[in-house]
C-alpha cells in the first residue's frame, strides 16, 4: 500500500478509536506483522495496554492475527487489514442504503453492528433488553402495531429483519478464517493440499497445477461462505398449542409439502458482521443507473435499475479475486443472465414506461401470428389477432396496403408475435389484463433493446428466450467508469485542451510532440505546457528511443503515450492524499474552536442556544458548522471516487 493511504488510514482510526489505537495500526502498516513484544518495543507501552488495543482492534475486525510453532512454542503475529479501516469512512452510505431497504429497523441494526465490529445475536437481543425467553409482564393488548419510524420493540420484528439482512447477504456469519491473515491461511491450505495431493503421485509439474486449481476452489469457498437458502437459520418451534399429530405423519401423502413450508428464524448462536463487499455491489448499480439516466433518460434508467436489482443476489462482490479475470467472458454458459419475462413477473407497476423515449405498439393495427406445430397446416387461414378478433390473413394483408402505417404493421408483427406463447391459441379473445402486460414487456423489451445498442453497451443480448436474455458485462463496465472518472478529473485539472490531448494519444497511440500538434491543429508551444503537466500527474508518460546506437538528445524521438492503469493508480494516489487533507484541515479548524465547541455540547446550551451563545459565538459556530459540510462533503466526494477507481 501506499504511504498516503497509510496516512489515511492512520487519521481514521485516531478519529475514531483514539491515539494509541492509531499508534498501534501506524507501527503495523509501516513495519508488517508483528508478535506482541515486538510491537511492545516499537510502541514503548506497556504490554497489557498493547494487549488490550489489539483486543479492540481484533473485534472490529482491523487488526488480524495469525500463530504460529517457534522453537517449539506458539508465537502469535499480527498484521493491520488496511482495508478493512478504510471502510470505516462509509459507514455513512451503509446505513443510508440499509434504512432505505429495511427501514430504521435495519438501519439500527447496522449502525451498532458498525460499532461493535460484530456480534452474537442472542447478545444483540440481550443488549437491547429483550429476550427469546417468555417474560411474567402483562401483555398490552390495545398498544400500537410498531412502524419503521419507531425504535425495536419486539424480538421477531428484530430477528425477522436481521434474517432478511442475512438473506440478501448484507450480514454474513463470523468465520475463524475472518479473523486470520490471509497469506498464513493460503499457504496452510496449499501445504494441505499439496500433502493430500503428494500420495497420488503425480509429476511436479502437474502437481503444482492441480494445487493451483484447487486453491482456487477452496479460496472461493471461503470468501463466499455459506450460500445455502437456510444458512444461519434455524426451523422456527411449532406453537406448544398445535403440535402435530404423528399418526398424520405416517397417513399423509403430504407430509413433503408442510416440510417446504415449514418457518425458519435466525440462529442465535450464531456471530454477524458487516458484508462491505455487498455494499460496494449496490454502491455499483447505483452509479451505472447514473450513467443510464444521463444517456437514455429517467424511464429507462429505472427499468435498468430494476434489471440489476434481480442480479443482485447472484453477484457476492464487485471483483473476484480467486477466479481468472476472463472466466465468465470465454464461457457464455457462465454468464448470469436474466429474460424479460421474468424482470417483468416483479416489475414495479408504478413505472410508466409508455410515456418514455420508447414507441408503444400499436394495438389497432398490430398483426400477431399464431406458430404452426402441426404439418399441412394452411398459414392463410384464419387466427386469433391478439386482441380479441379473428382475422383472415390475406384480407388483413389487402386492408393494410391503403393505410398509412404500413411500414409500423410489419415492425410490430416482429416484435409482438412472440407473445403469442404465453396464451392459449385457441380462446377467442384476451382479457385487457393480459393484453397490458403483452404491451409493457414489449415496452421492456424495447428499453432493454436501448441500453444494449448504446456504445457504452450497458447490457448485452445472450438469447431470444422468453423476450430476450439478457446480462451485464460488469468487467467492460468498470474499465469506462473509471475512464469517464479519469477523463472527468483531466477537464478540471487542465481545462479542455488537457482532454483534447489526452484523448488524441489514447486514440492514436504513441506520437512526438509535432504530430499531435498537427493533429490537435495548435501550436507545439501551446501544448507544451500542457503535456508536461499530465506527465508530472501521472496520466502520460514519455518513452525515448535513439536514433543511433549513440543515444544523443538531438538524435533521439520523444514519444507521448497514455498507460491507463499507470494513470489509474496514479489517480488513486493523488485522491488517498486529498482524503487526508480534508480530514486533517477539519481536525485543525475543529481544533480552533474547541473551547467553543465544548460548550455547544452541552446538553443546557444546546436546549437554550439563544441564552448561552453570544452573536459572536453563533456567527463562529455558523462558520464552523458551513467548512465541517463543506469538508465532509468533499470526503465522501472523493470517496465515491475511490469506489470506482479501485473497488468496481
């Protein structure tokens, strides 16, 4: 890691936790994993004060650890999870997103679990002064039905909304591998694997690639976890009121059945945490929709975050790191994909979509042919429209000549005769509400059709199964947002000649100084400047090849060319060192007021401002509260950006 981004990850935790937890992150980033006594050493604390930091660290999953046999005793390291307290800056977001899914409940739930690192829920309830146990107090029966807006009062509400949590995988179950360092558990796996693998003889060669691919496997499974539709539940008990009869049991042929249907309720016992990685999932969507919505406009922009919305639970993380980066691009069968029929089983009817940058079809004149499946069958003979009458084809044929939508009766005879599948062909006619929804999955499907023929290409045809099929392309996706980021930062920073040079040597490659200059139709003076400031930031970079075996700068040519991941990870630095002078100006202008700031505190001053503060102290206050939002606001700025440079 960088040293601005240990520098910003050391602000975070002084801010948060103190200056002996920083101190104790600061050694570990800068020095790497370290015992107990040689962090003693380095800190020059005393050891039970180290002890009990790393315990603090430990619970909120910062500082991981790892033991190991040395000269026959057991010596326990530590190392810093880096990102893991970067995290920390979007506790914001997360509990933003999180109120808006599950209402304030869930927003509760996630803020004390930010808190505490993690937890085990049986001591969440516990906590919250409510227990599984049934409680002597009488029960008052005339109380009102608890709303999102009010605090938890009930232990199901609590332990119904933590399962939902569970389910789309926002909370994940604590495992032992959570609290290890990552290297230490991939070379104790491998060792593993290769002892296991060593027996069947294999050559060297062919031994280390099976390792690798089964490591691979093994890795995935341990940053997925469980992915089982039950795990970290439990079977809810039968109320002791109605417990089943066991001669029905034996009698009963459907006995499969009230299995299916049986309750389930999370597992107290078990320990949750965080799932950052499903966050950034949703942080993602959220800014592809952006994109849309710039392009094609709100309607459609809200058709495609419902598509995405559906893929969610299919995708646990922006990037896997255990599987090769073109797995699901070379293997179209690894592909997830989702049809328009079923985006349109749970599309939200409160979307108009016929009001919208796409043509509704034409009922009135819409032709819709019915699919032969019997040989000898006579096309010309008379089939249901679609729409209530039958008509005969050659008739048909002759009347839409005269009109004036010709050209619109063969479009939308394409586009409408596939939904002739999901209804009887033999009925006489089709009820108004089958009707709306033939229209709006065409409507669907049309908007689909747009986001897929954009050169941004946000989606991508697969098949013509059930009106289309259709997936994401997430890999492409994110190498354009951090494009248009990268672009976006170029324009403000140089202005648009800047942007205009950047995209001729991403376009044409390597060139001197002169050809862009011919190309850009400017002066080379004029441009000088310019690409001598995008190489000092990063974003181009200059190769020099000799003319002769002599290398001499009057013999040699100068080539301007543009690596984007060198710029990338430049951006990267310059934004992990602006995170942390925005939340160290704050700390200096907090620092100013400090005295002032202790008084607003206080509960008294704060329920009478008027009485304690002089007008003096309210326009500092004024001014103080204004550069706080202002600060902040820039950090989650640069913050998003963070997200799409590097996370996406």
């Amino acid at each position: 890691m960088s040293q601005n981004a240990a520098e910003l990850c050391v602000l975070l935790v002084r801010d948060i936790y103190g200056e002996v937890s920083s101190r104790v992150v600061s050694v570990l980033l800068e020095l790497g994993r370290l015992s107990v006594t040689q962090l003693v050493d380095q800190l020059e604390l005393d050891s039970k004060i180290v002890m009990e930091t790393l315990a603090v660290l430990i619970q909120q999953h910062l500082v991981v650890h790892f033991s190991h046999l040395e000269t026959g005793r057991k010596v326990v390291y530590y190392e810093c999870e880096w990102i893991q307290v970067y995290e920390l800056l979007r506790a914001g977001r997360i509990i933003r997103v999180v109120e808006e899914r599950f209402g304030s409940n869930g927003a509760l739930i996630v803020s004390n679990l930010l808190q505490l690192g993690h937890a085990r829920v049986s001591d969440f309830l516990t906590a919250y002064g409510t227990s599984t146990k049934k409680s002597k107090a009488t029960v008052n029966t005339n109380a009102p039905a608890i709303e999102d807006e009010l605090s938890i009062t009930s232990v199901d509400i609590l332990k119904s909304v933590m399962a939902d949590m569970m389910k789309e995988r926002f909370l994940v179950q604590v495992q032992e591998h959570h609290m290890h360092i990552r290297t230490d558990t991939r070379n104790t796996l491998r060792a593993q694997l290769t002892s296991q693998l060593r027996k069947s003889q294999l050559s060297e060669n062919k031994l280390g690639k099976e390792v690798d691919r089964q490591m691979k496997i093994k890795m995935q499974e341990l940053a997925d976890g469980d992915t089982s539709q039950h795990a970290g539940m439990k079977r809810k008990a039968a109320p002791a009121s109605k417990p089943k009869s066991k001669k029905r049991q034996k009698v009963s042929i459907y006995d499969l059945i009230d299995q299916e249907e049986e309750e389930w309720e999370i597992n107290e016992n078990i320990v949750l945490r965080i799932n950052y990685e499903k966050f950034l999932v949703l942080f993602r969507n959220a800014e592809l929709v952006s994109l849309a919505e710039s392009r094609h406009g709100k309607v459609s922009s809200r058709v495609y975050a419902e598509f995405l919305k559906r893929l969610e639970e299919k995708y646990f993380r922006c990037r896997e790191p255990y599987s090769g980066d073109d797995d699901e691009e070379d293997d179209p069968k690894k592909r997830i994909k989702l049809s328009v029929l079923e985006l349109s089983k749970t599309f939200s009817k409160d979307i108009d979509l016929e009001n919208s940058i796409v043509a509704a079809p034409r009922p009135s004149k819409t032709k819709a042919r019915k699919r032969s499946y019997s040989d000898g069958e006579d096309e010309d003979e008379s089939r249901p429209n679609g729409y209530g009458k039958k008509v005969n084809r050659k008739n048909k044929r002759r009347k839409g000549n005269s009109g004036d939508d010709d050209d619109d009766d063969d479009d939308d005879d394409n586009d409408i005769s596939d939904l002739e599948e999901l209804y009887d062909d033999e009925e006489e006619g089709i009820d108004a509400e089958n009707r709306r929804k033939k229209i709006r999955m065409e409507l669907l499907k049309q908007h689909m059709q747009l986001l897929a023929e954009d050169s941004w290409k946000f989606v991508r045809l697969e098949s013509n199964r059930g009106f289309g099929e259709w997936s994401v392309n997430y890999k492409e996706l994110g190498k354009l947002m951090r494009h248009i980021e990268l672009e976006k930062v170029v324009e403000e920073t140089f202005g648009e000649m800047g942007l205009r040079l950047l995209r001729i040597i991403k376009d044409k490659g390597k060139l001197e100084e002169k050809q862009i200059a011919s190309i850009a139709l400017l002066k080379q003076k004029e441009i000088r400047s310019i690409l001598t400031g995008l190489q000092e930031n990063g974003y181009l970079h200059l190769q020099e090849v000799p003319k002769t075996s002599i290398p001499q700068i009057s013999r040699t040519y100068f080539l301007w060319f543009h690596d984007p991941d060198r710029a990338i990870q430049s951006l990267i630095t310059d934004t992990y060192k602006a995170m942390s002078r925005a939340i160290q100006r704050t700390n200096v202008e907090r620092a100013k007021r400090s005295s002032l700031l202790e008084k607003w505190e206080r509960s008294d001053v704060q329920a009478n401002v008027e009485e304690y503060l002089t007008t003096s102290e309210k326009r500092e206050l004024e001014i103080w509260l204004s550069r706080e939002e202002k600060l902040l606001g820039q950090l989650m700025r640069l913050d998003r950006t963070m997200m799409i440079l590097r996370d996406f």
